[in-house]
C-alpha cells in the first residue's frame, strides 16, 4: 500500500495509507489518449468559397491556332488565371486548385465536425488513477489548514512545499517572443477538495474530486509533473469516484 504524508496547521506530517488509486501501473499511453479526449476544443473551419474568391477557368484548349489557348506553352491543365497578356500571348499562373499557391485547401476543417471524443469508463477510470499514481510525493491536507488566512497559509506551504507552489510568469527564450508567446507559465499547486469544501486562493488552483480532469492531474499530459495536495475528504471521494466497480 503506498503511503502519503498528513499535515496539520503547524506544519507536521505523518504518514498515512493511500486508497488503491494511488497504487496503479503508470501508463503514459492511457493518460495521453484521455488527455486529448478531454480537450476543449472550440469549433472552426475556413471561410465558405476561401481560396476560391476570383475567376480562374478549368477548360483550357490545346487547339491550334485559335484563341486563348495553351498549345506550345508546355503548362499543365490546371485551372488558371490570367495575370495579363500581350496580343494572343497571356501570362497566366495556376489558381483554385489545391496544388496551387493561393488556392483552396484539399480537406478544410469544418465548424460543423464533432469535437466530442468519447472514452470508455473503465479506461477512464484506469487512466486518473494511473496519472494518480505517478505522484512523486502525495501531500494530504488538514481540513483545518483550508480555515487558515492568506499570510498564515502561504508560511504553512513555504514550510511544506519548499517551492513552485505558486503559478509563475517567466519570459520565453527564443523567436516565440514576437509570436504572441512572450511568458511561460507553470501550473502551479493544484489542491483538490471534497464536494462540500471551500478554498479559494489567487495563484493557486482548487478543484473537486468528483470533477477531476486529466488536464488538472497533467496539464501537459505528462503525469507526475506537477505538485498536488489532497484534503483527507477529497481521498475518499476520488476512490468512490474512480476505484474499481
């Protein structure tokens, strides 16, 4: 049985013996592929006619001798679009055609397409008590500890976390900077709760356990890379919640 350590208000821990969930095969597969179902992705697609917004015929003759046509011009038989002409002679550049600059995308998105990936509940529940398995080091919560004010409570987890429990901002190295991606942000703690608890600090994100996601285990969908605290009633609902049935 893995066990995790119990602190109070003054800062002590003991040990104390983990539910099951925190006993699992670590399996990055599984976490990965529950990770991606649960994205939110927010529906797109492209512009109705993109790509496609000037006139560029699809019939172009080989005839001799006639007008407008493409014999001894060696081109191809791709829709075009004629960028001037001198006499007979036409400049012409390939348009519409998926193979050609500018032109329309073979297979765009469209915002009518089903975002919504289903998961098997068994597998789920298999993959969140994974993720909870690759916790280094499981820190279990007083309930007392969610009571105490702001200054008391960030001296209590600068005594038990050391450090990196509070969300950072730090600027990114790299041509990224000028890509509208100048900071970096960590996740930070993640102290999940019971149903009936409440605990709202800034820089610190909370959730139940009854709504635990991959994404609050493994933002990146990377288990372990993160520190989370339980509360001693957030353990019992996490193994009601995701313990075998």
């Amino acid at each position: 049985m893995v066990k995790g350590k119990l602190y109070d208000a003054s800062g002590e821990g003991k040990d104390i013996e983990l539910p099951e969930n925190f006993s699992y095969e670590i399996r990055p597969d599984v976490i990965a592929k529950v990770f991606e179902a649960q994205k939110k992705w927010q529906p797109h697609g492209t512009m109705y006619m993109a790509g496609a917004g000037y006139s560029a015929s699809g019939i172009l003759r080989r005839k001799r001798h006639a007008w407008k046509v493409t014999y001894g011009k060696g081109i191809s038989r791709i829709p075009r679009k004629i960028m001037s002409r001198h006499g007979a002679s036409f400049n012409w550049i390939g348009a519409t055609v998926n193979s050609a600059r500018g032109g329309r995308r073979a297979h765009p998105p469209k915002v009518e397409e089903n975002q919504y990936r289903k998961i098997n509940k068994k597998e789920l529940n298999f993959a969140m008590s994974s993720a909870l398995s690759a916790i280094e080091n499981v820190f279990v919560l007083n309930p007392e500890i969610l009571k105490l004010k702001t200054k008391e409570m960030r001296q209590l987890f600068e005594k038990i976390f050391q450090e990196g429990f509070l969300k950072e901002r730090k600027i990114r190295a790299g041509k990224g900077k000028a890509r509208g991606r100048r900071y970096k942000k960590t996740a930070g703690l993640l102290i999940i709760v019971g149903s009936n608890e409440k605990f709202d600090r800034k820089g610190i994100e909370t959730t139940k356990a009854k709504e635990l996601k991959m994404q609050n285990l493994a933002p990146r969908g990377i288990p372990g890379e993160r520190k989370i605290a339980f509360t001693e009633i957030a353990l019992k609902e996490i193994k009601e919640t995701f313990g075998e049935k």
